[in-house]
C-alpha cells in the first residue's frame, strides 16, 4: 500500500508544476500546481482522464461546456477529448491517466509540454 497527503505536497512555482506520484502500465498519476492566473491551454491526451480538484479552484472547458470547479470537484475526459483548464487563484489538481500510456500516446516528452501561460 501507498498512500500521499496531497494537500502537503508541494507543488513548485513557475509555468506549471507536476509531481508524478505513481505510474505502471495501468495509469499515470500527477499532482500539478496552478499558480493564481494560470491555465493549461487547449490540449488532449490519448488516456481517459480524471481530473480531480484537490485544493483552490479552476476553470474546466471542453465541448462548449464549461465547469466552474471547487475543491472536491472530479472532472472525466475520454480519450482525445480537447479542453482547457485554468485558475484565476491557484489550484492543486490530481490527474489520472489510464491505461497508461494510451495508445497513439506521444513518447518524445512528458506533460510539461502542454501549453502553460500566465
């Protein structure tokens, strides 16, 4: 057994922060940190994927729908679903990503790539 105190974990400043808590060929976990004025840009992954607020608030665009989520909010993307999240004050967000790597998933890189912009 493994277990993480998200809420103790921290998150580094700059564009986008992520702590890859756990990952196998079942699913990829990330903790990523949102400073105040944030926002991972229009984007997809290859994975299902399950966004869950841990701390702050952020807002989660996809399909012409937008979710204005709280901490406590899970948020589920299918496969090559494009959306956009930012944080007008900061949030903390555990990502999911299963099965892992998905298949047509880009291998040159890692999540850090993603279009991160104040």
């Amino acid at each position: 057994m493994r277990s993480w105190k998200l809420l103790e974990i921290e998150t580094f400043d700059g564009s986008c922060s992520l702590v890859v808590l756990a990952s196998d060929d079942e699913a990829h976990v990330v903790l990523i940190g949102l400073q105040p004025g944030q926002k991972l840009g229009d984007h997809q992954v290859k994975e299902n994927a399950l966004l869950v607020v841990v701390d702050g608030s952020a807002r989660v665009e996809a399909a012409g729908e937008t979710v204005d989520a709280e901490a406590g909010t899970l948020v589920a993307f299918e496969p090559d679903e494009r959306h956009a999240i930012s944080s007008d004050g900061g949030a903390k967000l555990l990502l999911i990503l299963a099965p892992w790597p998905g298949e047509g998933h880009y291998r040159g890189g890692d999540l850090r790539g993603a279009d991160v912009r104040r």
